[in-house]
C-alpha cells in the first residue's frame, strides 16, 4: 500500500520507515511559530520549567500580528514578552512592526517555510503553508514550549481525506470560493483530525494565493492540515522568493514529495467546480456556505478585505478591480488590510491604493486586527460585516449580536458598493 | 483520579472564541481569564456560577476554532474538573491534554446528562456516574502515548526530565 504526501512528510521527519494512520510519532521540525497571543503563555512555560536555551534560534519565528501596533498597555506588555525573548535568544526570524506582516503570509512571503517541511505554529491558521507540499498545523502554546527547547513534536498520523476539484473556475471563484464550498459540504469537524488533501486539474490550475487561501481555511472543518502537492506553480513561486531581497538568505534544500496512486484515503471528494459561484458563509459557522445570488438582500456596515486567508496582493488585484472608478456607499465602512508591508508596498506601486483611498475605504498596516475582533474594525450591536477571513462565530468581530458573513474580496468589494451583499456581476 | 461536581450543559460546536473572546487574549493571568469563561455565549453568567469541581459537559466538536491555550486554561482557572464532550476539535484535545484539564470523550455520557445532575468521574475505570438520573456511562479510553503525558502531568514535565 502507497503513502499520501503528508504521511511521506512525517515519515521524512520522524526517522520511520513505515508508519500508518494512528501511529504516535516524534517529528523533527523545520520551523515553529508563535504570535502575540500565543507566544507569551508559551515563553511563560518555557521559564517556568527553567529552559535556558532554544533548540535553534533559527528555526524560531515570532511574529506580533493579532493586536498591533499595540491596540493597548495590555497588548504592549505582551508584545514586550516577545521582543524581549527575542533579543535574549538571538531569535531570527522576529518581525518587528515595520517588517511585520500577518505570519501566515509573510512567512511563505519570506521564503521561510518550503516543500517538505513539518512546520508547527501556535495559530490555528498555520494550515496555510499546506499550499506549498509542507505538512503544516496549528496547536498550543505549550506545545510552542516544548518545541522551542526539543525542536520536536509529537503528532498522531492523520487519515487522510482526498478532495478531487475539476473543471475551470467561473468568473470571481476562486480558492476561497472552493473551500468555503467544500466545508459548507463537509461540516465544521468534516474533516476532524484528517489531513485534507486538495488535487484535480482545477488546483493544478490554481495559482499559489488562492492555494493559501484554501489550505488556510482547512482547519474551518476541523482538518489537522491542508496540502497541495507541489508542482511547476509551486516551484516557480519558491525560486521567486529566493529571488527577493528578503527571501534570498533563506534559501535552503527542500523536498517535493507526491501521494502514491496506490495511497489509501478516508473519503474521496469531487466536485465540478463549474457549479459553484462566489460563495457567502452565513452566520455563525463557516459551513454556512451559499451561493452569493441566493442571499436575499443582507444590508452590511462595514466590509474588510484583509487576513491571512485573502491578504494577498491578487486579493487586492481583485478588489481594486471592482472599486475602480467607483463608490463604496457612504453607510459602509470599507477597510483593506495588506497581509504585509511587501505587500503593501506592491498595492502602493501598482495603484491599488490609490483606487481603495478614491472609492472611500480606508487602508491598514498590517494587522490580523478585525478578523478576531482584536481592533481596527470592531462591530457594535447588531451591526452586519462582510469580511474576506475565515471565521464567522457568535461576536467573532465583535458584538455578540454583531454579524459576519465569509466572502472572496470580489463579493467583499463589491457588497462595499452596494451597501448589502452583492453579486460582482452587479457593480 | 476522581472528579466530582455539578453538570453544566452547552450545545455542538462550541468554538473558542464562545469559551473566551479574543478581547481577553491580552493577558495570561488565570484568574482574569477564569472571570470571562464562557462569556461569548450570549446571556451566559458561567463564569459566575461554575463552583470548584464542576464539570462541562457538551455536544460534538467542542473546543473548535482558534489555537489559543487561553480556552483550557479558562476552563481549568474556574475550578472545572473535567470536560466531557461527544467529540473535542484537535487543539483543544491536545492543548488540554498538555495542560492536564481533564477531558471525556463520551456520546452517551453527552447525551444523557441534563444541566445541574450530579455527576462523579473516574478516571481511572473510565467511568462516568450520573448520580442524579442513577446512570453510569463509559468514556473513551486513552491511547497509551497521551496517558503517558497524563500522568507525567503535562508535556513539559514529560520532556523535563530529558532535555533540561
């Protein structure tokens, strides 16, 4: 019997020569993540225990994303914890605001994690990086602890589910518009404890944004990971990294590893992707997915283009493409949030910026800010949002009564214009 | 390892930004954390009412959503002395076994326990006892690899003794 991509990964990292769903292993990893929520209550135990020293300073990122620039004193002396374990480190990859980006962004962005590798991070979002053929998951901060002093993790072999993606996309569907569709199908724990696996010719298609918008989101159906399997998109998109400025001293050897046809799956998914339209979640869970035309008419109050789903520059692309020349309605507060400042910098040269400002919406430094109701966008009662992230839960942005309806940034954009959820098609 | 304490009941799919909003993830501290659990549930005064050796109890999913360790620990820091659910999203599975919040997978034990019954837990049998309704229900067991973090009491103690 053959191997998928993520048991081949794990088996590469934990010294194995075979290994099955179930089994607990001990896996080396490439890289591991803490941000400013997670990572003081991991340094906290990591002192606790009376760890002196980290495993490899350069395998350490902490990045401070969710409540800055610091939102408050509380959240400043948090970020303090992080800037403070850093300097004391010598940890590398810290990213201070200025150079800091949303981490499930900047850290492909940067280069940082690459095809092969097993990446843990404290974020639940860290599934992302499945995109790229690494076996990436989110957990705890205890966990961070521990992998900080030993560089190692412990991780139960997950099944794995096979979603088969054909045809070619409609016009304003993309990653997002796939995997809302696909967890709509599925449910919130479809894919408990599984690692998604996303294949057809529609994602051999797909380009790298949109793959990072759907591994991201695998955790919305309880899957413990996403991953595509690298190909020449994949390859072409590591090489451009290495090839920016940032990117280059992290250059390294990696691995592409591909599913055997003979690997067993738990369940195999297909669908025919010509059938789906921009999806809207409704809310208060991700698996509300509907197509964006049945909505009947939902007046909105603010709409967020930003986060680690759809905070990448061809999320922007998209969304200035709808706003040019035109007007948010004056009701709606329209806030574009660039994942990182290369990308911000990217929008500023590309106009993009210049478009959001003209059509009424205001443009953020980087933040994960509104998407957890951090800040820079928190909804009042009763208030309604349509916002390009991942999680539409009871107060998610904000009020408890406050509602947030899941989108791609072209329905975000367009909603924007119209004042109530809208088709792009009707802007 | 026994507990024992009165039921409060919640639904499937409690995420955790139901068990403590993001608002709070600006601190550590137990016992601010501990006044907010369960604050995202709207008309929810848990915080308020949950005594020393309560215990949860819920439908599927529980703990879905977001890493943070906050949720756990929340539970712990209010006295609760054990979860049971009839399944647990995989964060929350695993940062509560590295904490040691006490969790039960168990669909009947779910299912059958009403908001304020009686219950006593044995860890140790696995046991679940509804002294109110006089029922007993089974749990999951353990895999060996998580009893063993179990008993160690947490994952830092576990690896303590071979890397510090």
């Amino acid at each position: 019997m053959g191997y998928t991509i993520t048991q081949k990964i794990l088996m590469a990292h934990c010294g194995k020569k075979a290994l099955k769903p179930g089994d607990f292993i001990d896996a080396r990893i490439d890289l591991c993540l803490g941000n400013d929520i997670t990572a003081p209550l991991a340094i906290r135990e990591f002192e606790r225990i009376g760890a002196k020293k980290v495993f490899n300073k350069n395998k350490i990122a902490l990045i401070p994303d969710h409540f800055t620039p610091n939102k408050d004193m509380k959240s400043a002396n948090q970020c303090k914890v992080l800037s403070q374990f850093a300097s004391k480190h010598n940890i590398k990859h810290y990213y201070e605001v200025g150079r800091m980006g949303i981490e499930h962004v900047l850290l492909p962005e940067l280069g940082l994690v690459l095809p092969g590798d097993v990446v843990i991070g404290a974020d639940s979002h860290t599934c992302t990086y499945g995109a790229l053929g690494a076996f990436s998951t989110g957990m705890g901060s205890t966990d961070l602890a521990a992998a900080f002093i030993t560089g190692r993790c412990w991780f139960k072999v997950p099944e794995s589910i096979k979603f088969v993606y054909k045809g070619k996309l409609n016009k304003w569907v993309g990653g997002k518009d796939l995997i809302l569709h696909t967890i709509g199908d599925i449910g919130v724990d479809g894919a408990l404890y599984s690692a998604m696996e996303f294949t057809g010719d529609t994602i051999r298609k797909l380009s790298m944004d949109d793959r990072f918008a759907m591994c991201n989101m695998a955790i919305e159906a309880g899957g413990k990971s996403g991953i595509v399997e690298p190909d020449a998109i994949t390859e072409k998109y590591v090489k451009s990294r290495w090839a920016s400025a940032a990117g280059k001293v992290n250059k390294r050897a990696h691995k592409l590893y591909r599913s055997d046809s003979d690997a067993k799956y738990k369940k195999i998914r297909e669908y025919d992707v010509k059938k789906i339209e921009p999806q809207v979640s409704t809310p208060y869970l991700p698996s509300n997915a509907v197509a964006v035309s049945k909505l009947k008419k939902v007046s909105i109050d603010q709409s967020v283009i930003g986060s680690c789903t759809n905070g990448r520059i061809s999320d922007l692309r998209v969304a200035a493409k709808i706003l040019k020349n035109k007007k948010v309605k004056s009701s709606v507060r329209t806030i574009v949030i660039p994942a990182t400042q290369q990308i911000y910098l990217d929008a500023l040269k590309e106009g993009l910026v210049e478009i959001f400002i003209d059509s009424g919406a205001v443009v953020s430094t980087p933040t994960c800010g509104p998407c957890l109701g951090g800040h820079m966008g928190i909804l009042g009662a009763g208030e309604v949002a349509v916002a390009t992230t991942n999680r539409n839960f009871k107060g998610r942005m904000g009020d408890l009564t406050s509602k947030v309806y899941l989108s791609n940034p072209a329905v975000a954009a367009a909603s924007a214009i119209k004042g109530r959820i809208a088709h792009p098609e009707e802007v | 390892m026994k507990a024992n304490g009165k039921a409060f009941k919640f639904g499937k799919n409690i995420n955790t930004d139901e068990i403590i909003p993001a608002k709070y993830l600006n601190t550590t501290d137990a016992k601010e954390l501990a006044s907010h659990c369960m604050e995202g549930i709207i008309g929810n005064d848990f915080a308020k009412k949950v005594k020393g050796g309560d215990i949860i109890v819920a439908g599927r999913n529980f703990g879905c959503g977001s890493s943070r360790e906050h949720a756990p620990y929340s539970i712990k820091s209010a006295g609760v002395s054990c979860v049971i659910a009839e399944s647990f999203a995989r964060i929350f599975y695993r940062n509560s076994i590295n904490i040691g919040l006490p969790i039960l997978e168990s669909k009947t034990a779910a299912r059958g326990i009403k908001e304020g019954d009686k219950i006593e837990v044995d860890f140790t049998k696995g046991e679940i006892r509804n002294v109110t309704k006089g029922k007993v229900y089974r749990s999951q067991s353990f895999p060996a690899f998580m009893e063993k973090i179990i008993k160690a009491g947490g994952l830092l103690k576990m690896i303590q003794d071979s890397y510090l």
